[in-house]
C-alpha cells in the first residue's frame, strides 16, 4: 500500500462527511443566500470527489466531467447572484 493510496483512503471518508455537511446547510439554510453558497460548495466537493476518484481510478474521464461540472457551477452561481440582486434592488 502506497502513501497515495493511504491519503485517497483517508480523504474520501472526509469528502463524503463534508458532503453530509453541506446538505444540512442546504436543507436548515434559513436564507436563500445560504442555500446558494451551500449548493456552490457541495458541487465543489463533488468536484475534489471526482478529482479524487480519477487519481483512485487512474482514470481521466472523471476530470473532463469535473471541468464541465465547475463551468456550469460558476454560470449558475452568477446567475443567481444576479437574481439575489435584483430581487434586493426592487
């Protein structure tokens, strides 16, 4: 066993708590800013997820997926950032 695969064993117990984290803050959010960044960070653990899972795999395609994954992230992030201020500027 190998000090990569002590580390992916030791970090995916650790992404999945994180995961469980953030849906909590998703689903109490008192605010929809809160429910907002809590989908942001959960799709970017979803992203050092599959990130971690290429490494395991030694895989590229689960990097490809994560890069389409972090671009829509982004556009949606900003879009309802957007939405947020506009609804506040009304």
């Amino acid at each position: 066993m190998s000090f990569l695969d002590i580390c992916l064993y030791i970090s995916m117990p650790m992404i999945i708590l994180s995961v469980l984290m953030s849906l909590f803050r998703l689903i109490k959010g008192p605010d929809i800013a809160d429910r907002i960044v809590s989908l942001d960070v959960l799709t970017s653990i979803c992203i050092s997820f599959m990130a971690a899972y290429a490494i395991f795999t030694k895989a590229t395609m689960p990097l490809d997926v994560s890069l389409i994954l972090a671009l829509i992230s982004f556009l949606g992030t900003v879009s309802f950032a957007y939405y947020l201020e506009r609804r506040n500027l009304k």
